[in-house]
C-alpha cells in the first residue's frame, strides 16, 4: 500500500506488515486523478504514477526506476491489463497513450504510442482489455474512445453524454465494452450501455 508517498508491503493472511515501509520523496499520485498501483506477474513488483513518469518499484528492495524516463505523457493515468503484462499510461490532458508490456526479462519493452483520445476536459477513466489486445477511454463529457492496441487504430464514441461518475469494462476475450454512467451531482439515475468494440475498429 501507499499513504502520502510511503510504501510499505503487508501479508492479507495475517495483516503483518512484512518488511520495511519505504518513503519516496517529492512523491505526487496522478493529478486529478485517484491513485492506481499495480502489482505485476512476478508478484514482486509494482507500478504507479509518479509526477510526469511511472515508477516501477522492488517490493523486496524498495528500489525504483522509472518507466518512461523521458519527457511525452505530462500527466499519466494509467491501466492496467488483467494478465497483468500490459500497462498505458495515458496523458490525460493530451489524449496521448504509451503501450508497454512486461516481458520475461523482468522489464518493460515499449509496445506502441499513439494519440488521438478524446480528451475534452480532460480523460476521467482508461482501461486495458485482460490480454493487452484494446484499450478504452472515457472523457469527462462522456465521450468513449477504443484504441486497438495492435494497430494504433482510434475509433470515437458519437454519443456525448451528460457529465457523471463513468466506469468501464471489457469482457474476457475483448470483443464487448460495458460503459456505465452515473449521472451527477444530484441525480440518483444510472445509464448502462454496451458497445461491441469488435465491430466498432473492425467496421
């Protein structure tokens, strides 16, 4: 877990911490954004937003290094694929995205950047299909965009909703998006929808 820039690891079986917690400074979690950590296939190490980069961090060791480590995506939010491999990190001020994949080396090996996100005041929510093959983003009017992962092909939604809390979700083998939006700031209603995000960069 991390409270305020401190790491610290913690067994669910007895709720011991194990090991030394660890404090990074000048540590900031994704602006606007809530923070989002993630552990990866080996168990050992995890990523998250940290300032302009992505921090890849040893639990073990608490030694850090950053993922990018350049200057392109100015404010990351990122997701994470259900296998766990593949990560993006995507601007969301800019609409930009940068695809990396875990590989059997221990480290990340940049798959494919892009743009083209609709990004109108900016990007609420982003998530990556379980293997890695699409990505899907909401933007803070509403607006869904389906990036194929593969291809760098961008597909925008034409339906522009009212401003709410959105959630998205991909089924198991890629092929449908659920959207949900809960409208705000006094409105009980919810709206549901369902995109093929098959045929939506197939069309």
């Amino acid at each position: 877990m991390v409270d305020r820039g401190v790491f610290s690891s913690w067994d669910p079986r007895t709720g011991a911490q194990v090991g030394e917690e660890k404090a990074f400074e000048d540590y900031e979690p994704e602006s606007g954004q809530g923070l989002r950590l993630f552990y990866l296939p080996d168990d050992v190490h995890v990523v998250t937003a940290w300032d302009s980069d992505v921090l890849l961090i040893d639990t073990r060791t608490w030694s850090e290094k950053q993922v990018l480590a350049e200057e392109g995506v100015l404010q990351p939010l990122l997701a994470m694929s259900g296998d766990r491999k593949s990560l993006a990190a995507v601007d969301w001020v800019e609409g930009e995205v940068r695809v990396c994949r875990w590989s059997d080396k221990g480290d990340f090996e940049e798959v494919m950047t892009g743009r083209g996100l609709a990004s109108a005041i900016g990007i609420s929510n982003a998530v990556v299909s379980h293997g890695g093959e699409r990505l899907a983003s909401v933007d803070a009017d509403g607006r869904i965009s389906l990036l194929d992962i593969r291809t760098g092909r961008v597909v925008l939604g034409s339906v522009v909703q009212e401003p709410g809390l959105e959630n998205l979700v991909f089924s198991r083998d890629a092929r449908t998006l659920a959207h949900a939006l809960t409208l705000f700031p006094e409105s009980e209603e919810t709206t549901r929808s369902v995109i093929d995000s098959a045929f939506a960069l197939t069309a």
